[in-house]
C-alpha cells in the first residue's frame, strides 16, 4: 500500500491488508481472489500465487475499492451486499487498476486523472475479485475474462482462457482447445435459430439424453460459412478447434507438453448479444495427437437487461473430463461434416 500511496500519492496509511487465514478463507468462500469492506483489503488464498504485476494490479484494484467507500471501518454483517462483475464500482476499480499500471511514473496530472474519477458514494459492501484459476487432476484453467457492458449494444464476456497441463499429465506435441456453446435467446425462451452462412449450426446441435444426462442445443463452437461436409475419403477432416477458425494469433496460442516442460494453450474470444438470452460453454483442453482430453471448462453468462448493459450470472468451474454433453455435440459435428470415424464419413 505504501508503494501505490507513493506512486498516486494518496493517503493509503488507514488501509489494512489482511492475509490470514481467516480472511482467505472468507476470500475463498466468496470465490474471490481478494475481497474489499471499508478499509479493509482481504486477500484469499489464489492471491498468493500471482505473479508480482498480477498482483500489484490485484492490489490496485482493491485499492480504488477503499476510496470508493470513503476509506473507513465497516463491521461485516449479514446485511452486506456482495459486489457482482457488471457493478459499475467494479468496472471502474478495473480501469483504474489498468489506468495505474500503465503509468510508470505518473504525473500528477496523470494522478489526478486517477483519483478524480473514482466514485466516492458507494454504499459499504462486500467488492471482491473473482476468481480466475480453476484446477483439475491433469490442469489448471486461468481466465481473463472481462464483463463487457454496454447499454443498447452488444454485451457479453471478452477475453482469453488459457490452459496449463500440470507435470504429471500425459504427454502431447499438441494441445488445443475445443468448445461447445449453447445461445438461448430469453425472448423466446428457446435456443437461438442460426441463418444466414451459419445456418448450418442448426444442424449440428446436441440432443437431449435422459440416459446420459445430455442436454439439447450445444454445438461446436465454429463458422459454419468456412466449414463443408467432406465429399471424399482424401479429404482433410474438418476441425473443431477453435482457433481453425479464429486464431487470434497476438492473444492466442496451442500449447504442448514434454515432461515438466510446458507450453500454455489458449484462446480469446469476445460472446456478447444486443438481446436478452443466455450464453452456456463447456471448453475443452485436448491433446490433438492422441485424442486425451485433460479437462474442460463450464462457464457462461447472462444478457439479462441489454437496454442497460446488465450482464449477471458470470460463473466457471472446471471438471476432470468431458460432460456428456459435450461429446453428443461433437458428435453431430462430425456426422454432419462426415469426418473420419463417423457414420457417414466418405469411403471411397
């Protein structure tokens, strides 16, 4: 705090950190990375393992919290409200963390700029960072995804989500993520009707299994406008990977994995609506030469009120493999592009 006092000079010295069990605890039960309430910073367990600038930035960020909420005490109480990502408190404690990394060694027209645009009439309540690292036996998902609010317009999540295999994983040259998506438009109440060049994502949808637990609607995330069912047994197969499609090569990347020597894969992508609906993922971490899938990722969002920018119920979890779901959607992926393997792949 003393550092990030210095650098805005502003008077941090009323601020306490709190970094023992009990607040990491607290942190981890409200899956956050750190937690703000008056003048109080708690930081949870994941804190502890950033690197130095994703710290600092974590620290930052609640930082402007304490300002937002006039920097004194608040006992904690059952009748606190808990922050959400779409808050604008928290949209604007996020710029300002970014604002102030990006600043060396600021001006003090440069700090002002800082300190001038923080609300300074925002009720005592629980502000938390979410969580952005998810494990499993063979990983770890990291995300960076931002709640993008935009009242009138599109609204979403945008961002990266990233994949770490851990050491004691199976090998793979190649790593890659693969993703079903499920868009339900509220308005509706049903699962939104493609057109158009990607009409053809109608056809390639998971159906509902009450045997399996498979649910209705998911398909693999790809353009269909760039994608044709195979004609021939030569033919290459049509890929489900993501970044076949969208490569994103500046944010994005393949991984591998060689003993303890491992290469991160990624992709970034940016879902969002100007309508009312509901975006559901399950992303994949798979090995592209053998085929092991080493986890996957649930996560999604709400577009619950677009002519305000409202995005709500943000959430992610990861899982040690892949849900039924998921394989009904690639399944039809590659019965409808006839890929090597399927039942309708060419032979001839």
């Amino acid at each position: 705090m003393q550092q990030l006092g210095a650098h805005l000079e502003h008077d941090f010295s009323q601020v306490r950190v709190h970094s023992g069990r009990a607040s990491m605890a607290a942190a981890d039960q409200l899956d956050a990375r750190a937690y703000t309430l008056g003048r109080d910073i708690h930081l949870g367990s994941e804190a502890f393992r950033l690197t130095a600038s994703e710290r600092q930035h974590l620290l930052a960020h609640e930082a402007i919290h304490t300002v937002q909420q006039g920097g004194r005490a608040v006992a904690p109480g059952e009748h606190l409200a808990v922050s959400h990502p779409s808050d604008s408190a928290e949209h604007e404690a996020h710029e300002l963390a970014d604002l102030i990394g990006h600043i060396p060694s600021p001006s003090l027209a440069a700090r002002d700029q800082v300190l001038r645009r923080v609300q300074r009439n925002v009720a005592p309540h629980v502000q938390r960072d979410l969580k952005k690292e998810y494990k499993s036996t063979d990983g770890t998902f990291k995300t960076n995804l931002k709640t993008e609010s935009h009242a009138g317009a599109k609204n979403g999540m945008s961002g990266t989500i990233k994949f770490t295999a851990s050491d004691t994983a199976p090998d793979s040259t190649n790593i890659r993520l693969l993703q079903v998506v499920r868009l339900e438009d509220l308005s509706t109440g049903k699962d939104y009707v493609w057109s158009g060049a990607e009409a053809d994502r109608n056809k390639v949808q998971s159906t509902a299994d009450s045997g399996t637990g498979a649910e209705a609607g998911f398909f693999v995330d790809h353009s269909a406008a760039a994608a044709s069912p195979r004609t021939a047994k030569a033919d290459s197969a049509v890929s489900p990977y993501y970044r076949d499609y969208w490569p994103n090569a500046s944010s994005s990347q393949d991984g591998s994995k060689a003993g303890k020597t491992v290469t991160d894969a990624s992709l970034w992508d940016y879902p969002g609506w100007s309508q009312k609906c509901r975006f559901s993922f399950e992303t994949a971490a798979k090995a592209a030469d053998t085929g092991y899938v080493y986890a996957t990722l649930t996560w999604g969002f709400t577009i619950s009120d677009p002519a305000k920018g409202t995005v709500t119920t943000e959430h992610a979890a990861a899982h040690y493999v892949q849900s039924a779901t998921f394989n009904s959607a690639l399944k039809a992926f590659n019965e409808f592009y006839k890929n090597p393997g399927a039942s309708s792949a060419p032979t001839k």
